[in-house]
C-alpha cells in the first residue's frame, strides 16, 4: 500500500469549495484502486490568515511544505482583503520560487459537452511548457524620478540554465505525445532576449532529431491557437508568453474554470505544486456554484506526477463522462451545484483496463 503525504493550501475564495470537493474525489478513486492512501494536512494560510497574522503564510511555511510528497493550492487572492501583488508575491509565488518550481505545465483540451466559443471546435489536445522562475516576470527593475519625467523599468532576464531546462522538458513531453514541438517566440520585435530564446531553441533541437519542432510568434501563435488548435501538440514558452497562451486555452475549452495546471521541481529537491488556473472568485464564494472541474483535473495531474497515471487517466475519463451527461456547473451551461458535480465525477472513476 503507497501512501502519499499531501500539503492542501484550499487559500481564498471559492478555494474553500473547490479543494474539498476533489479531496473528496481523490478519497473515491482511492478506494477504487485499493493500492493507495493519501494523507492530507491542511493549511488554513491566505488572505484571512494574513488579516489575522500580517503575512500569507508562516514565517517557516517553506520548511513545513518541504516534508510533503505535493502541494494541492486551491487559489490565492481576496482584493477586498489583500493587494493582489501581496496575496500573490506572499503565497503563490513565493513557494514557486523557493521551492524552485521552475517549469509550470497547462493543458488545454476539447470536452464533450462543454459549448467552446469556437464555431466548429476540433479535437485539440495541447500541453504548454511554460517557464516559471524568470523571463518577463523577474523582480529586476525599478521606478526612478517622478512627475513628468517618471521613469519605470522592468527587466526581463533569461537564463541557459533555465530555457534549457523548460525546452527540454517540452521536448521530452513532445516525445510521449504526437512528437510535436512549438516554441513561442518574438525575435521580430524583442531584440536580445528572444534571439536568445531562439538560439538555446535550435541548440537542444539537435539533441532531438525525432521531434517535428518549429517556431512562431506569439502574436501569430496565439491566432493560430483560436483558428487551428487541433494542430498543436506541445508548445515551449517563456513566462508571460505561456501565461497568455494557456488563458487562450482555457477560453477555447469554454472556461478558465476547467483549466489545471501544474508547478514543477524538476530536480525532486522539493515538492511540486498543483493549482488550478483560475482565480479565488470572492464573488460567488459560499454559494456552491463553483465549478470544481480545474481542481479535480489539477488532481489527476498530481497524479501523474506521483507516478499515478492510470488513476489519473481514470480521473480524467471520469470528468470527460461527467460534461458529456450534461452534468455541469452554471459557469459552463449546466445547472449542478459544486458538490453534484464533484460527487458524478468520483462515482465514474474506475479501474481502467491495463490497471485490472
């Protein structure tokens, strides 16, 4: 019997609603399976822990959090509460970059049942590799003079260690896929970092002559995403280039309230975080009409990475048989409340057919 030690940070908003609900589908397949146990511990860290104690989380939340196998973050953020830039710089992305999570993973799929804004949707099936650690969002700048000659200066920074790394990975993911490698670029018009970005590209390339890899701008990239999604398999981008690409991922699914996402330690130094794309969404907290399917498929991506893919593959087949029976939240034309959603999709999770 494996057994897996979970850090739960269920944070603010409709995190409260959400992160119960796929701890409750996680028990399920769990039990379905009978080869696996998790143990949970929850935080109660976020915005009303920082109207209490002056901070998002404890002083030493890093060293707590680093005894878990996973971290399974619901959402982070009340604007009524908190600033977003403390909220986030002083939960979210704080354990990102102490724990050195360098590689944030997307996916972004078409689901039976769900209405995508697109006229004649595809079958997509997209993987973004998004550099998570420096690019666009480094903390490198400043604001310097004031009045008409204020000035505000915002370097973005680019490492080999950690392109390398990012495009690595997005090959080797290309790799267990269709084989397919697109990197987001800029070059035209950004004239130092992208050339960079460009070249590290065309370097570990050739460590993968089997991959069928290509570049495109990201303007033209993130066209193309809403006109011909079904032709990409996985796409390598920088911080705020993959940002961008994975909410035009959601949108076309039909809702960012689906869309999972992965934070990675690429080494295993310490643990991963998974967290849905979606924001807190203070405004609809407490009414049960959160839509728990991003938390849920947040979870099947934990487990994957906790080695746990045949129940995860379960999990998502679960969801997918979920949306297809009509059985949906309000966000995404259906009538179910968080809970019926949550409860359908663990009655669905099966053994799947390698696993029996």
């Amino acid at each position: 019997m494996k057994q897996y030690k979970i850090a739960v940070i269920p944070g603010d908003g409709i995190g409260k609603e959400v992160v119960p609900a796929a701890l409750d589908v996680l028990q399920q397949a769990a039990e379905v399976y009978g080869d696996v146990t998790f143990d949970f511990t929850e935080f109660p860290w976020g915005c009303d822990f920082y109207q209490k104690y002056g901070m998002m989380m404890e002083e030493d939340g890093i060293e707590q959090l680093d005894k878990f196998d996973a971290i399974l973050l619901g959402a982070v953020g009340d604007p009524r509460l908190v600033p977003d830039h403390i909220s986030l710089w002083g939960l979210l992305i704080k354990i990102r970059r102490e724990m050195d999570q360098s590689l944030n993973i997307r996916p972004a799929k078409y689901f039976k049942g769900l209405a995508s804004p697109l006229a004649a949707p595809k079958d997509f099936d997209i993987m973004v590799v998004r550099e998570n650690s420096e690019g666009e969002y480094s903390e490198v700048g400043g604001r310097i003079h004031k009045g008409a000659d204020e000035v505000a200066i915002q370097n973005a920074v680019f490492t080999r260690k950690a392109t390398e790394r990012a495009m690595r990975y997005g090959f080797q993911l290309a790799a267990q896929r269709k084989g397919k490698l697109m990197s987001a670029t800029k070059s035209n018009g950004i004239v130092h970092s992208m050339p960079f970005w460009d070249s590290v590209f065309a370097e570990v390339s050739q460590e993968f002559p089997e991959i069928n890899a290509n570049q495109n701008h990201i303007d033209a990239l993130a066209a193309f995403l809403v006109s011909k999604p079904q032709e990409f398999d996985v796409i390598v981008a920088s911080n705020l280039f993959g940002d961008i690409l994975t909410d035009i991922g959601g949108a076309i699914m039909g809702s960012i309230g689906i869309a999972p996402a992965a934070n990675l330690n690429s080494t295993g130094e310490h643990p991963s975080m998974f967290e849905p794309v979606h924001g807190s969404a203070p405004d609809i907290y407490g009414k049960g009409i959160a839509n728990p399917i991003g938390q849920i498929w947040t979870a099947k991506m934990m487990l994957d990475h906790l080695g746990e893919a045949n129940m995860g593959a379960s999990l998502l087949q679960a969801i997918e048989e979920t949306t297809a029976a009509g059985i949906k939240t309000g966000d995404i034309g259906g009538q179910a409340s968080t809970e019926e959603v949550a409860k359908e999709i663990g009655k669905r999770v099966k053994v799947t057919p390698d696993k029996a």
